[in-house]
C-alpha cells in the first residue's frame, strides 16, 4: 500500500492555497467601471444614428423645422433623473413598524382635565365659603412661628389668596384672624437669632387682620437675642384689632435649680417686665392679657408675680389665666398645684430619685 505523498519520509506537505477571492469592494467598482463603459458606448451609438436620421428627415420633409429635429437629440443629452436614496427610504419608515413584538403607541400629552360644568365658588352664600376654608387650612395650627417648615407647609396654600380680590380679602381675613401669631421666635437656630421675627415679615395689611398675639418668655434667660426687641420695624402699631397678648412662661431663673447658671440676680425677670412693658405701650387695641405657664413656673415666683404687677399696672387691660396652668384669681396653694399638676418632667432632681441628693439639692458625700 502506497504511503501519502505528505507523510513520505523527508518531504513536507505543500504550503500552497488557492488564491483568495476578489475584494467585495474591489469587485463593486469593476462593475462600477463596467456599467459606465457600456453607457458611454450607448450614447455614441444614439448620437450616430440621429446624426443619420437627420438628414433623411430633412430629404423627406424639406419644411419641418430644425427644432423638432433637434428635440431628439436634447432628449438623449438630458440626464437621466437619479434615483432615490437608501437613507431617505429609510426615514420615511415609521418606528412603529420596525418593532417585531409589540407596536410602538405614538406618545400623546394628556390634555388637562377641565370639568364640563365648572363649579361657581362665589355663588355660595359667605357662611359656607367661611367653612371652607376653614378645612383648607386646618392643618396649619393655632401658634405660628418663624420656622424652616413654614414653606412646605403654608406658602402653598396662600396660593388660594391670588384668585380673585374678593377671595383675597376673604381668605386673608379669616387666615390672620384665627391664629395666634408668635412676637419672637423660639425655634432654635438660625431663626431663634433672625433680627426679623415674623411679625415683622408681614405686610401692613395682614398685620390688620391679626387678633391674637403671643409672647412666649424662657428660651434664651441666660442671654436673649437681640431681635427681641420691640420697635417700629416689629409692625406692632399696625396690630389695630389685636385685643388678646398671651403670655406663656416656659421657666423662672429666680428658681433655686438655676442656681449658680443664672447671668445675674434678677436679669431675666427685669429684661421680661421690660419687654412686656414696651409691647402694651405700643399695642393700641389691647384688652386682655393671657398668663399661662409651664407646671415649673410659681405663679408667687419673682418671674410671674413681676409680670402679673405689669399688667396690672396698664390701664383698661384685664387679666385672664390660660388653661396650661390652670390658674385662677385665687392665691395659689403649692401642694394643691403639685397634686393637679403631678411631678414636673422640666425638674428631674426632684422626679427621680438619685443616691447623694436631698430635697435641698445638696450633695452628700460618703466616706
């Protein structure tokens, strides 16, 4: 049996290959050259045979002019209209039909829903207009106060004030005058420092709604601001139908717990009676004052009974208790308060029992 040339001992097998196949592009333009060599070859022909038809026109019909002689031959020179393009076919195919699954659904803007019949809000008598927005801004609260939450909160809804003027007056009206708005700021921060409480942010007209006000005295007794004090930029003059000021005490420094943190002996209780004496000067139609205060506050502590002396002391105000405290014009019993009120969460020596602290809140040291 005879071996294959290939595994013959002492020869390799042959490296030679059949010669590739013509580029595609080198191909396409061949044929390009082709294609043209054969329509040039085309027109000459044509120009031959009109240059031979001519003159057998001319011996047949001595009288046919040489335009329509020559109409052939433009017709043969005009160029040949090109042919659409692949990228214009394919723009003008929708996407919708591209897609092998599913259909494209073309994207439509929804038009905004408009009642057929709109509703007439000012057609309702007063009183039910009134109660609407009475549940509009339900949510707002009683106290407002300069706060980082008062953009989320009620810039939106006084939106509703911008309809129409008789809305405006309506709204505005019934929003300042069912809500206690605060003198100076108590959230801590930034607003608890702002040289412009909010009174102050108001305009004239709305200041003129307001009815209720509040002056809440404890936060900062050590050091107050200096935005607290009363001006011609706090508006208070503008206040002309506010005739109820509360005044809510969050602490008394006179207390023995402040001991030892106080600036000085009586600072706060002297710059609070200053403060409240400067707002009754100014405000022109005040008849009432509200006192209330936190379950730690005495109502025969320094704090309270110099307040109480101020208001008093103002002609045409009458004194009134807010029901925090749950105050009357009687004297105050100490064990009768501690009873109602229960143990005092703002003093813990005294709520919770602590190894080495008396009553006294001295210590005792054991050996």
């Amino acid at each position: 049996m005879s071996e294959h040339p290939s595994k013959s001992a002492g020869r390799r097998p042959s490296l030679t290959k059949p010669p590739p196949p013509a580029a595609p592009r080198k191909a396409q333009a061949t044929a390009k050259k082709s294609q043209a060599a054969a329509h040039k070859l085309h027109v000459v022909v044509n120009k031959s045979q009109t240059a031979i038809q001519k003159p057998q026109a001319l011996a047949q019909n001595p009288q046919l002019p040489e335009q329509d002689l020559q109409a052939p031959e433009q017709d043969m020179q005009a160029p040949a209209p090109a042919p659409s393009s692949i990228d214009d076919d394919i723009n003008n195919i929708p996407i919708a039909s591209l897609t092998l699954d599913t259909p494209l659904i073309p994207l439509r803007k929804k038009p905004p829903r408009v009642p057929a019949t709109p509703f007439h809000f000012l057609s309702l008598p007063s009183e039910l207009r009134v109660k609407i927005y009475e549940y509009y801004f339900e949510d707002d609260g009683e106290v407002l106060d300069l706060s980082p939450n008062n953009y989320k909160s009620i810039h939106k809804k006084l939106g509703l004030m911008r309809v129409c003027r008789l809305l405006h007056e309506e709204a505005t009206y019934y929003y300042y005058g069912t809500r206690t708005f605060r003198l100076f700021p108590t959230y801590p921060g930034k607003y608890f420092k702002s040289k412009r409480p909010l009174l102050a942010r108001l305009k004239p007209r709305q200041r003129e709604c307001l009815t209720t006000l509040e002056l809440r005295l404890g936060p900062g007794w050590n050091a107050p601001p200096k935005g607290w004090a009363v001006n011609d930029a706090l508006g208070l003059k503008d206040c002309i139908n506010v005739h109820k000021l509360k005044v809510l005490v969050e602490c008394d420094p006179s207390d023995g717990i402040f001991k030892g943190f106080r600036r000085s002996e009586g600072f706060y209780e002297s710059f609070s009676r200053a403060l409240l004496t400067n707002v009754l000067e100014v405000l022109p139609a005040v008849t009432t004052v509200e006192f209330d205060a936190w379950s730690s506050v005495k109502k025969t502590g320094n704090m309270m009974s110099g307040l109480i002396k101020v208001a008093a002391e103002t002609n045409g105000v009458a004194i009134r208790w807010g029901p925090e405290r749950g105050w009357t014009d009687a004297d105050e019993d100490e064990d009768t308060a501690t009873a109602v009120a229960g143990p005092d969460p703002n003093r813990p020596l005294e709520s919770v029992p602590i190894q080495g602290f008396g009553n006294s809140h001295n210590i005792m040291v054991v050996a």
